[in-house]
C-alpha cells in the first residue's frame, strides 16, 4: 500500500510538473482546467477510501479487542 502510494504521488508531481509550462499558453487553458479537475476528483477519492480503509481497521481493531470493562 505504502509502495503504491508513493509511487502514485510521484506519478502526480511528474505529471504536474510536465504540465506547468502549457499554463503559459492560452489555448490549453481549457484543457489544463480539466485535467486538473480530473485530478482533484481523484485525489478526493483516493482520499476518501485511505480515510474509509483507515476508520473500518479502527473499528476492526477496537471490535477484536477483548474488552476488559
């Protein structure tokens, strides 16, 4: 997971990185602000499962705990 992870937010600074100089030009604003929101949509749902996945192993973790009062 942790592997994917950073590997995908490289992927992420490479692909902005290579998208900043097409900012300049005005014809690829459209097409900037797109891809852009396609990549804001994604992180907010890369963001939601990992908090999703993260609250479910707290409730696993807590249920499988032998409660001692």
């Amino acid at each position: 997971m942790s592997t994917s992870h950073r590997n995908f937010l490289i992927h992420l600074h490479r692909s902005s990185e290579s998208r900043k100089p097409q900012m300049n030009r005005g014809s690829n604003t459209l097409r900037d602000r797109s891809g852009h929101t396609a990549m804001a949509m994604r992180l907010t749902i890369s963001g939601f499962l990992q908090t999703s996945a993260c609250c479910f192993f707290f409730v696993v973790f807590f249920l499988s705990r032998p409660s001692s009062g």
